[in-house]
C-alpha cells in the first residue's frame, strides 16, 4: 500500500473483546459491526457535549444510517439492536414523535482499554432498573446539550442570526445537520442563506432543502454545487421538452389546417 494511500483512508476502531471473550463472541456479525460503528461516534459525543447529567455518553445513529453502512434491512438492524440490548451492550432510549433515539453503549475500561463511561452495571438482569434510571435522568438537561454546543452554535450562529424567527426546537433541529447527519457547517449555513436571501421566513421551507441533501448523502459544497448543476440541467431539459411538445403540437395543427 502507498503512502498516500494510508494517508487518506480512516479506520474504526473493533474492539478486540468481541471476538474473543463470552458472551461477546456470539454475537452476530450485523451486531458487532454496529456496536463498532457507535464506538467510533463516541469522540463525536464528546465533542458535541452529549451526555447526560452524569456523565453518560450518548450516540444519535438512526435505523436508516445503520441500514446505508451496513448495507442491510431494517429487519436485519432491529435484530441487531436487539443481540446489543439482551447482552447488555447497548440502550436506546426514546425521546418522542420525529426525534431520534438516543443509544448508549456499555462498556469498560478493564475489557476495551479506552475511557468509555460505564451505562450499564453489573449484569443483563439489572437492565431494566438501569434504563429506568438512565429515562429518569432530567430530560431539560438533556435536550438543551445540543443548543448549548458551543462548536455548533458559534459557527452557525451570525447565520442563524438572520433567522431570528426560529424557535428553540427548530434551531435545535438545524444544528442536527451537522452533528447528528455530519454535514459540514458551511453546507448549512449555504442552506440558511438561501432562505434569508429569498426573504422565506418559513422553517419547512429550510428543513426540506437540509432534509433533501440529507436524504441525498450530500454532506460538502461541493456536492451541493454538482447538486445544483444536475438539478438545473434536468429542469432544462424539461424545458426544452416542453417546448419541443408544443412545436410538435403546433407543426401538427398548421399541417391539419391544409387539408
């Protein structure tokens, strides 16, 4: 392998354990590479400062992104989810109508080598007494450690400034984009002047356009500008359709006429 080669390629870290220890190698393989991918995203929720008023780290990762990495069904995620959960490994915890879950993973110094605070004591029978702890914690704290990102909120905020009319849950939802979906900060600060520019003071309006390049796995400029490239030669074709409709349409009334 070339040296550049190793320089662009990043790598997820797999905790060896897995593979090695009771019960953690019975675990099916969907399950191990989600419980890898969640181990990864830790740094991302040290940086976003999520985590709860006790120090326990939390993970957005939703069904639909598990389904594009691993490249599988949502039945397959679910069951995955579930060999995570009875083993003691992971809990997903609620938050409502059009929120992602949030997902806690457990592990230890001792059997990972790595600073991951510990969700879950003792074994798979203190489960329950311990989800119930973890949905006990206060939920004020806890929705506000995404607005209160200073990472987020500066970069984004002179942006948002010119959309002084969103409320908290929508500013909320904004910054999302960038630390649950991964865009970078200037993606959506191009989505926010676009509406302040077309003076759309609506925030469907603005979601839809971040909900799309979501969908659409655009997460840089430059994909918004390919992106709009393809979607203004696509309306140009539809154009130049239409038109060529409409001189077939005439050519075909004109030759008509004559008999």
């Amino acid at each position: 392998m070339h040296i550049n080669e190793v320089k662009n390629n990043a790598f997820y870290q797999f905790p060896q354990w897995l593979l090695k220890e009771e019960p953690y190698k019975n675990l099916g393989d969907k399950a191990k590479l989600m419980y890898m991918l969640l181990f990864d995203r830790r740094t991302l929720s040290i940086k976003n400062k999520w985590y709860d008023d006790d120090g326990q780290i939390y993970m957005y990762f939703t069904n639909e992104q598990f389904m594009k990495e691993l490249n599988c069904s949502e039945k397959t995620i679910i069951k995955a989810k579930k060999e995570l959960s009875q083993i003691g490994l992971l809990k997903e915890v609620r938050q409502g109508i059009n929120r992602p879950n949030r997902l806690y993973i457990n592990g230890t110094v001792e059997s990972t080598g790595q600073d991951l605070k510990k969700v879950q004591h003792g074994t798979v029978e203190s489960t329950g007494q311990d989800l119930k702890k973890v949905q006990g914690i206060n939920t004020n704290i806890i929705n506000t450690n995404i607005s209160n990102n200073k990472y987020i909120n500066s970069s984004l905020g002179n942006s948002l400034k010119r959309l002084n009319w969103l409320d908290e849950i929508q500013t909320q939802r904004i910054m999302e984009y960038v630390g649950i979906d991964g865009m970078n900060i200037d993606v959506v600060q191009n989505a926010i002047e676009r509406c302040a520019n077309s003076n759309i003071r609506n925030f469907n309006y603005l979601n839809g356009i971040l909900e799309r390049w979501s969908k659409k796995g655009i997460k840089t400029l430059e994909q918004v500008a390919k992106d709009d490239e393809e979607h203004k030669q696509a309306e140009s074709f539809k154009k130049q359709s239409w038109k060529n409709k409409n001189d077939d349409f005439v050519g075909f009334g004109i030759q008509g006429s004559g008999y």
